[in-house]
DNA sequence: ATCCTGACGCTAT
DNA sequence: AATAGCGCCAGGA
C-alpha cells in the first residue's frame, strides 16, 4: 500500500508553520523530524512537498542545508529575510549556524 | 521495467 | 564560489 501522501504533506507543513520568524530550517532536518515520528521519507520528498503544497506556510524559511536558496524562491525570500531580520551570509544566503532552527 | 526530472545532500574537484 | 557526480525518494511518460 503506498504511503499516506496526504498525511505526511500535512506533517510538514505544520512543521514549517512552527519555524520562528527570522530563523529557517532544512528539507534535510524536516526529512529527519518525521523519520523520528514514523514517518520515514526523505529530504526530496520535502521539497516536493513544499513545491506542491507550500504556498499556505512561510515557505522562505526553508532552505538548503549549506544556507544556500533553491532559485525557485526568488527574489521575495530574500526580502523577507530582510524584513525579519534573518541573519544572511553576502547576498542571498543564510547564516547557517546563526539561522539555524531545528525542528522540534 | 526503463528513463527522465525535481524547492535535496554530500563529497570531490 | 561554482560545477560535477552520485545516492536518494517519488512521480510521470
């Protein structure tokens, strides 16, 4: 039987919704948090969740594991790290260690 | 089954 | 920093 698509898409983005403002979180650790809850998948099938369904949640808070952005997130993200105050690295890169949030 | 394509991650160059 | 290769998970043709 496959995997309950549904309900692993809803588990994210509850996930995704929890991230504080001007901190971000990885498909990576996303992956991982629901592994630990039983629901075993990994980080692409994260970032295909977000790219079908993200558009309700803070999608800008999540990254690449090396802070780098996915091009899809464009310009917009970027605004809105400098509006929360998401510390960045040069331009258009997240300050990992300083950024980083891990799920719980 | 086989091939291609992704909002990934890691290592090597 | 940028690029390439490979492993990985899923879905579509």
């Amino acid at each position: 039987m496959p995997w309950d698509q549904e309900a692993y898409a809803e588990a994210v983005l509850a996930l995704v919704e929890r991230v504080p403002r001007g901190r971000v979180t990885t498909y990576g650790a996303i992956a991982e948090h629901l592994t630990g809850l039983g629901l075993p998948r990994g980080p692409r099938t994260v970032g295909r969740v977000m790219s079908l369904h993200g558009g309700g949640v803070p999608w800008w808070r999540v990254v690449r594991a090396d802070g780098s952005l996915p091009p899809s997130h464009g310009d917009e993200a970027r605004a809105a790290y400098l509006e929360e105050g998401t510390p960045l690295r040069g331009t258009g890169r997240v300050d990992m260690p300083a950024a980083y949030w891990q799920p719980r």
